[in-house]
C-alpha cells in the first residue's frame, strides 16, 4: 500500500516520459475557482485538467511516483496518478486511512 507525502500546491518535474522515447519538464499546480480546486499538468502540449473537487494536492508516494490526492465533492479521497489518466485508489470516511490522507488537505 502507497504512503503519500509532501502535499503541495505546485511541482516542477524534470525528465517527465512526454511519449515514445522523450522526456521533458511538467508543470503541475492546482487551479482554484469558485467550483472548487482542480490538478493542472503543463507540458509541452495542451495543459491537462481534472475535475473539479473541493481539494487538490499534488503529492509523492513512497514508491518515487507522483500523484494527485483529491477531496471529493462527495467527502471521498481519491488518489489519482501523475499521468492524469488513472485513479490509483479511492479511500472513504469509514476505513482507517482516511485521517492520514486526509491530513493531506491541512491548510498551508
């Protein structure tokens, strides 16, 4: 199971896989709106944006990997992967992990 650390609000990561055999500088950071907050991926293309929920962090996970933790409209955490395309896991109030993540939110 993946621990997650160093919630934060922009990243800049260098060697990014930008497809094939490139790589190159991502630039995330975490949009607000009065809709709530949304993870933003900038890389050589067109920026990459989740949905809105009410949180958004952009986190590492112990296995070198970055990740986008997000506070559900509906109360849930879900953990979605750096490469903006997968969920990684869902966590909800009722099991145990739920406090450490949601200690990701704490404000800054």
């Amino acid at each position: 199971m993946t621990t997650y650390s160093n919630p934060r609000r922009e990243a800049v990561i260098d060697n990014w896989p930008m497809g094939s055999q490139r790589r190159g500088q991502a630039r995330f950071y975490i949009e607000s709106s009065k809709r709530g907050e949304r993870a933003v991926r900038v890389t050589d293309g067109a920026p990459k944006k989740l949905t809105f929920a009410r949180k958004a962090r952009i986190v590492d996970g112990d296995d070198g990997k970055t990740y986008i933790a997000e506070l559900s409209m509906y109360g849930h955490v879900s953990i979605m992967q750096g490469n903006m395309k997968f969920q990684e896991t869902t966590v909800f109030p009722t099991e145990a992990r739920y406090p450490e993540l949601l200690a990701l939110f704490a404000e800054d």
